[in-house]
C-alpha cells in the first residue's frame, strides 16, 4: 500500500488531493467517511482538504459529483487558492 502521504500536494494554504482515491486512503485511516469532490469539510495537519477528480484518462465519466466534466473542480480549487486566469476554454 502506497503512504498515506501518495497523492498530496501542500502549500501554505491546505491539502490538494488529486483522484478520490487517494483522499479516500487518507479519510479510511483517519477514521473519517469516504469523500465527495471540493472541500472535504475535514483537515491533514492543520491544513484543510479539498479533493479533485483524477486526471487519468482512465477517469471517464458522465457525471464527476453533479458536474459534466472535471475542469470545473480544478477552477474551484484555484478560486479557493486566490488564483486568477485570463484562459477560458
């Protein structure tokens, strides 16, 4: 089994974990409930969590939590973060 810590990205600002999975790894062994995409509601060492969808191509569906792609995950996340862009699709 891969460490807790596989999957993770910090900064100063929280806990990016990037497929469900590995949230779902961490959640299990912190006793807490599988998670849902966006912002877990619960913490990695002080730091707040939010989780996106996989970038796999693997990680092909119709629906990723009530959104019709996983773009929109990734922007949510750079909302929370204070990061702004000019890019549109």
């Amino acid at each position: 089994m891969p460490p807790a810590s596989a999957g993770i990205r910090r900064d100063s600002n929280g806990v990016a974990f990037a497929s469900k999975t590995a949230a779902q790894g961490v959640a299990r062994a912190l006793g807490l409930r599988r998670p849902q995409l966006g912002e877990a509601g619960w913490e990695v060492g002080g730091a707040p969590v939010f989780v996106l969808p996989g970038t796999s191509g693997a990680n092909q569906r119709r629906d990723y939590d009530g959104r019709v792609d996983r773009l929109s995950w990734w922007r949510d996340l750079a909302a929370l973060a204070g990061v702004t862009s000019t890019m549109r699709p």
